[in-house]
C-alpha cells in the first residue's frame, strides 16, 4: 500500500512540471485567446475589454473579403500540396531504385527544404522581377514573352504556390522514401515470386505499408501550408491588390497593425478550428484504411 | 550578560551607522555622476534617422553645459516594416524603453487616443523658447506633424524630417539640342528645360514629355509608386485626387461616399493607371526603393518621389546620373497643384522617465546650428527662419521643390483607424491598377464603402 503511494508520488512529480508547463505555455493562452475573442478589445485604445457575445465571430463569417481570403488560403493549399505530394512521391518512387550517384543527388534535392522560407521568397522575388529575372529572360528569349509574374493578379498565386512546391517537395520526397524503405523485403520477395504486376504489387503491397506515412506527410504539410506567412509577405505582401492575401496574413495584420485584439482573437480560433478538423479528417481517413 | 548583550547592541549601532555612511556616498557620488539616457525608436536605412544618429553625440556635450550633467542619445533603428509594429507595441506595454518614437504623422491618432504620448500643448505655452520654434513652422508642418485631430491646434508632436513629393527629371536630356529640335517638331513646343517651365506645366503636357522619353527597353518616361506596400500607391493618387479637384473624407462627417468615389476621383485614378504605359515592367510594384534605383541607373527619364530620399540619385557612389538631374515641382493637376506631404515627427512617450531632458533636446535640435547640419548631411529641416532663406535652397538640389512644394501640401487622416482605412485603399487601388477590378469606379465605390464601415465600426460616422 505504500509503495504504491510512493510510485504515484513520483509519477506525479515528474508528470507536474510538464503539465504545468503546458498549461501556462499552451492552454491558459488558448484559454485567454477564447475569452478575448467575445470581447471588443484594442490593445492600443487603452479602454478595457467590452463583451460583444459572438459579434466578432459574426462580423468575420459576414465579411465577403474574408471568404475571399479563405477561398485564396485554401486554393493555396490544396494546389500546393497536392503537387508536392505528386512530385515528391514520384521522386520518392525514383530514388528508391539503385541508381548512380543518389546520394549526392538526395542531398541535393534536400537544399530547397533546409533555405529560410523569408530567403526563398526573396530569391523567387527577383528571378520573377520582369525586367532582369531569369524567367523573365529565358521567356523574353524562347517564346518573346517578359510575363509580370508577380505583378499580374493572374499570374501572383500560381507564381507563389510555384515557389513553395519548388520548397517543399523535397519533405514529400523525405517522408514517402523513408515509407519506402520500410517495406519488408520478404513481402516484396514473395511477389515477386508470385509474378504480380509492378501496379498489384504497389496497390496491395507497397501502399497499404506507406499509408501511415503518407497520411503524416499529408497532415503536416496541410497545417503547416495553413498557417504561411512569411514567404508570401516577402514575395508579394499579399498583392497585387488582394491576389495573394491568404488568412493568416489579415490575422498578423488585424492583431499587429489594427491591434483589434478582440477580432483577431476570433480569427486566430477560427483557424484553430479549421487545423483541428483538417487532422480529424486525416486521421480518420488513416483509420478507415487500417480497417480496410 | 548584560555586558554581552551591550556589546551587541554596540556591534549593532556601528553596522547600521557604516551602512548608512555607505548609502549616503553612494547616492551623493550618483548625483555627482548622474548620467540619463534617452532612447530613440526609429527607422533604420532612412536617411533623417541615420543622419540623426550621426549628429545626436554633440547634444551629449550641450546637455553637459546646460543641464550640469550628460544625456546620451541612444537610436534603436528598426526595420522599415516593423516600425510602427514595434513602436506601439512598446507603448501599448507601457513600456519604459523608448522616451521618444519617430513616428509617422498619420500615427499621430493612434498613439494620442490611448493617451500614449504626451500632448505638448501645455508645455508650448509654458516655454518662450519652445513656443517660438512652434510658430516658426509653416502651418502645414504643424498640422502634418503636430495635430490630432488633423489641422486642429491640438499638438502631440514636432516635426523632425519635412518631406513632400517632387519630380527628378534627367536635365541632360532636356538641355540635349537634338532632343529639343525633335520634341518641338513632334508636339509644337518646346521641351521644359528650366525649374520655372516645369512650374507652369500640367499633367497633360507633361504626358508628352514622358511619352517622348519612353524607348523602351534601354529607357521608360517615369516611375512612380504603385506598390501595395505601406502607403505607396496611396501617396501618389491621393495627391492626383487634390489636384484634380477631389479629396477623400468629409472632414466634418467623416462621409465618405460620394466624396472618395466622386467623378474627379475617378477621373485621377484612371489617369494614374494610364501612366504606367510610360513606365517598366513591373512598375505596378514599385516603391520608392526602386524609383530610386530606376532613376539612378538612367532607365527612366523622371520620377515622381519624396525630396526625402533624392539623396542617392546625387551620389555619385551610388548613380549614373548624379550630375544630370533637376528637382522641380510636379505638374499641376486639372484643378489645381496639391500634392502629399511626407516626413515623420517625434513624439514623447508617456511612459518616459526623462521628459525634462527631451525637451532639452528638442530645443537643441530646433537650433539653427544643428538644423543646418542636419541639412548638410541630407536632411529636411523644418524651422523656416533657415528653410525660406535663399541659402538653404541653394544647398540641396531637391531643396528649393521641398520648400516651395510645403504651401498647399496635405496629409491623411490622423485617425486611430489609419491602419485599416490606409490598407482599405491600397488593397482596392492596387486590385484595379493590376487588372483585377475592371474599373476604377469600382475600386472608388469599394473604398468607400469598407472606409465607412470601419468609421462606423469606430464611431466617427454615425
């Protein structure tokens, strides 16, 4: 009876730290983040907090401009990833072969993922600028165009969901070659002596090894596509005009240049919210297939 | 026993005597070597504030004399695009870090409304030498720099650096005969060559000139500001608005419909937009920064930018046309000539505990001495006992447009909401220059509308 009162003290005193530290780093802001998110709050204003209900919340589902922006975030992410995914996967496919210098070419297709995203918009910045950039010239020279990349509301969020598939491609390509290279060798020997199609074997062999894997990748380029910032502030500021605004972009500017604390509370549970759902659907989308 | 606790009681005594000997040098040698710091929370790469901290050392030594002891000027120099973030952050904590905040004029409202900085009418009036400097201004520098509400006498700041818009055109090209002969037989007259010709022209004879100044690629008629970024393409449109006659606010009611979309305005906005043909690739995104630079480097033949940041293009280090280059007024408009005004004042913070010596510097700085050396080393200064003589104009080549561009020269709202209703704009007059608003009464009509919400949301409009 009392050694088990001593284990639960000591369990307790290494378990302590940790949760209080989380509390105060994690849930007591969310929690302080909630409560603002009712209120009418400006931190500049020097008048104290005022309870609106849900006004915040209302004022930000009936804007259009932020729908638009949303529409903006998730084109983004959903075009971003979706070719990261194609791009790193079929890389992943190649490289999984025993080819000529791999390893440096690997290390290679790892540069673009280990860059400060601040430093790879820039570097896409010029090599957009129209009037000495290199795709600039390189089109100017092949079909006589000098396109304004990042000038043009048309071309703006292709050009920067561009930059960031060059960026993060290489992770996909990480994450699927590392599934990849957990394959069991026997499963792979037995089709092989089954004679199955390089598709069976891919379908019924190699997938259902990588899912987790691949629903991981998913998962954090997802939330961590969500949550851009930095990139497309340096490349574009958001523009032109209102092309390439995405929504944690009018959070920073609600929060830090309106300082509408109140509202920009609202906004930042919003997204909360939207990452909650997106892993909820990943997980059990990675749940459904174990049962399959 | 009592011997013992006699003796203690005397160990006692002499420990606290010694302890207080010890406190009192202390502070006598503190007073003795009293030194204060003030700290100056400003923007780093712009030439007023590096210029400021180049010259700011010798008030060390004048605070020495006058005040008996030293005050040290220390310049926190922050990133252009995260200076207003961290200067409100700072008073918004209360921050006792900074006791003076280069600050934009339009901040002047934020800053006020939650009694962030000190409002310095009470100490003018208190002060002979301070209310002289103050009078010694040109009105539109006490409303741009001083006032909120904006043109009120309601005064949170000084002005530091007196800026506005004026136009660099390539002197060389002008001064060219064969260029002259060819642009007469073009457009039936002559090309302006003088500081006086370009103060009798309009917008629509200076079209010419920028249309026969553009070959591209090797060389473009102009550049201007377009840029989402900041203020840029608000500066320049709004002061196309003023000069064709518009404005952008009801000053009274805080309208804003029927006024920021009124058919001047629409008209100005277009014409902005058309200009661009006259200009690079990839004008629609420029700034200052690459005005500059296209100026600089003889891409353009003029370009459209604050007397502020002229230095570079007269830099020999820096530009290929360093000597070839003229500063003149920018057209007038369809109605009249009024352009933005630029510049920062500095405010006093609430929450420094130095107020006593920053008016100390203050009135150092206003000195005619330091004045004119801020001037030398590429400031703008701003008493007009100096700026209205012949010799300052003389100095700079952007001096004589900065002067005589200040009469009629006006600014935006000093509203708390300036942040929101500034990226209301820039958003919506961006959107049209880069296609994607089909027209300009459109991007107006937007403007207005997400302007007034915000007024209302702030309860200015009712």
């Amino acid at each position: 009876m009392r050694k088990d009162h001593q284990e639960n003290f000591i369990k307790w005193f290494f378990i302590l730290p940790a949760l209080a530290f989380f509390f105060a780093w994690n849930i007591f802001p969310l929690l302080w983040v909630l409560g603002l998110s009712f209120h009418k709050y400006s931190i500049m204003t020097g008048r104290p907090p005022r309870f609106v209900g849900l006004e915040n919340y209302t004022r930000i589902f009936g804007d259009p401009y932020f729908w638009d922006r949303f529409r903006t975030t998730f084109t983004y992410v959903f075009v971003a990833v979706f070719f990261e995914f194609v791009i790193g996967f079929g890389l992943a496919l190649l490289f999984n072969q025993e080819i000529k210098g791999k390893k440096i070419m690997l290390t290679l297709m790892m540069a673009p993922m280990i860059i400060a995203p601040v430093a790879t918009g820039v570097f896409f910045r010029f090599m957009y600028e129209p009037t000495w950039g290199i795709f600039g010239y390189f089109l100017d020279k092949l079909v006589g165009l000098r396109p304004q990349f990042l000038q043009d509301s048309r071309l703006a969020l292709p050009s920067v969901i561009l930059a960031d598939i060059w960026m993060w491609s290489p992770f996909m390509l990480m994450m699927t070659l590392a599934g990849l290279q957990a394959v069991p060798d026997y499963l792979l020997e037995a089709a092989e002596v089954d004679r199955l199609s390089w598709w069976t074997k891919f379908r019924h062999i190699i997938l259902p090894t990588i899912k987790p894997v691949l629903v991981l990748a998913l998962l954090l380029r997802t939330i961590d596509a969500f949550r851009l910032f930095d990139k497309i502030f340096v490349m574009t500021g958001g523009g032109p005009g209102t092309a390439t605004e995405i929504i944690s972009m009018s959070v920073y500017r609600l929060a830090f240049l309106f300082f509408r604390t109140g509202r920009g509370s609202a906004l930042a549970i919003i997204l909360l919210v939207v990452a909650i759902i997106f892993t909820n659907i990943y997980l059990l989308l990675l749940r459904a297939g174990r049962k399959a | 026993m009592r011997k013992v606790s006699c003796r203690i009681g005397k160990i006692m005594v002499g420990i606290v005597v010694v302890i207080a000997l010890i406190t009192a040098a202390s502070f006598t040698t503190a007073t003795l070597a009293q030194e204060v710091t003030l700290t100056i929370i400003a923007a780093s790469g712009w030439t007023p504030c590096e210029v400021g901290k180049k010259l700011t050392p010798e008030f060390t030594k004048y605070a020495e004399e006058k005040l008996g002891y030293p005050v040290k000027i220390v310049w926190d120099l922050v990133p252009f695009a995260n200076w207003y973030e961290k200067s409100a952050t700072a008073l918004a904590s209360h921050s006792t870090q900074y006791d003076i905040i280069f600050s934009d004029s339009q901040w002047l409202g934020t800053f006020s409304w939650g009694k962030h900085i000190i409002k310095l009418n009470s100490f003018i009036e208190k002060d002979p030498e301070l209310k002289a400097i103050v009078e010694d201004f040109y009105q539109e520098h006490r409303d741009a720099y001083m006032s909120y509400p904006y043109g009120t006498p309601n005064y949170w700041g000084l002005p530091m650096e007196g800026d506005d818009l004026v136009l660099y055109v390539r002197s060389d090209l002008l001064n060219d005969s064969t260029e002259r002969a060819n642009f007469k037989a073009k457009y039936g007259f002559d090309l302006p060559r003088t500081y006086e010709d370009f103060d009798a022209l309009d917008w629509f004879k200076f079209e010419k000139v920028l249309e026969f100044f553009t070959r591209p690629p090797d060389l473009y008629g102009t550049a201007m500001e377009y840029s989402k970024e900041y203020d840029f393409i608000s500066d320049h449109v709004m002061a196309l608005f003023w000069s064709w006659g518009g404005d952008i606010i009801d000053w009274e009611t805080y309208k804003v419909d029927g006024i920021m979309n009124s058919p001047q305005n629409v008209e100005a906005l277009e014409y902005y937009k058309h200009l661009l043909k006259y200009q690079p690739l990839g004008a629609a995104d420029y700034g200052i920064d690459q005005c500059i630079t296209a100026m600089s480097q003889g891409k353009v033949f003029s370009t459209l930018t604050w007397a502020a940041v002229g230095f570079p293009i007269f830099d020999p280090k820096t530009s290929l046309v360093s000597d070839k280059v003229l500063v003149v007024k920018p057209p007038k408009g369809k109605v009249m000539r009024s352009y933005c005004i630029g510049g920062q004042p500095w405010v006093l913070s609430e929450y420094s505990q130095h107020k006593k010596e920053v008016f100390e510097f203050f009135k150092w700085w206003y000195s005619k001495e330091i004045q004119w050396k801020f001037a030398e080393m590429g400031g703008n200064p701003v008493i007009r006992k100096l700026i209205d003589s012949e010799e300052f104009k003389k100095l700079n080549p952007w001096n004589r447009a900065y002067v005589e561009m200040i009469p009629g020269a006006r600014d935006f709202w000093h509203l708390p909401c300036y942040a929101e209703m500034l990226l209301v704009q820039q958003e919506e007059w961006h959107n049209y220059v880069s296609g994607a608003t089909p027209d300009a009464k459109t991007a107006l009509d937007r403007t207005a509308s997400r302007q007034e919400e915000i007024l209302k949301d702030w309860e200015f409009l009712k």
